[in-house]
C-alpha cells in the first residue's frame, strides 16, 4: 500500500487530486493511505516522523509560505528514494528539476497523468522489498 502526500494551500485543489487518485483505487481494486496538508510546514512535521513513510508526494509550488521547491529540496535531503510529482501553475520547470521530481504536472492536472503516476510508483513498489 502507498502513503501518498497531497500538499496545496488551496482545499478545492487537494479535493481534486484526491477525487482522482480515490477513483484510480475504485477502477484497479487498490487503497492508498493519503495525506492532505495545507503548507510544507504541516507535511513536514509529518515527514520529520519518519523520513522513509511516504512513498509519493504531490506538491503545489506556490504556498503561503514555504515554497513546494523548498519542501521537495529539504524531503530530498533525508530521502533521495521516493517520489515526487510537481502539479503546479507556475513556470518555473528548470528550478523545479533540481528536486529530481518524477514528474511535473500543469494544473489542472489530468486524469491520466495522475493515473500514470500512479501505475509508475505501484510498480516500483512492487519490484522493490524496502520503503521509500
């Protein structure tokens, strides 16, 4: 089972991906432990807990305020395996990749993006025996 972080200061945009991901598990028969959190702070207090517990994180870029860039850089510092996916409005694709994130969605973001992501990292945790 994946623990997946969803990190925006925008509830409307959390709901959304949650919509998304929760009807992934209703169409491939599986269940996910999601997080929602409103600032990087909040997320990494949470991360602070256990560095390895999470095995994908979804994070906006703008925030009131830390940046998803700084939070994804600090995640990256103690955690260089799990994964990271950007869906944001901002522009800012170069800055973002000094996270090494998996992928960088434009919101809003798709369905199948989303779903692919998904398939991605369920696959990789499936030909791996340790956590992210």
């Amino acid at each position: 089972m994946l623990n997946i972080s969803i990190c925006d200061d925008k509830l409307i945009q959390r709901k959304y991906l949650m919509i998304l991901i929760q009807e992934y598990e209703t169409e491939n028969d599986v269940r996910f432990n999601l997080y929602q959190f409103d600032s990087g702070e909040t997320l990494l207090e949470k991360f602070n807990e256990d560095k390895e517990f999470f095995d994908l994180f979804f994070l906006d870029y703008y925030m009131k305020e830390m940046t998803g860039l700084e939070t994804a850089l600090y995640i990256r510092c103690y955690n260089t395996a799990c994964h990271i996916v950007f869906a944001t409005a901002s522009d800012e694709a170069n800055a973002l990749m000094t996270a090494s994130p998996l992928q960088i969605l434009s919101k809003p973001v798709q369905k199948e993006d989303v779903e692919a992501i998904l398939n991605k990292v369920l696959a990789w945790k499936a030909s791996n025996s340790y956590r992210c």
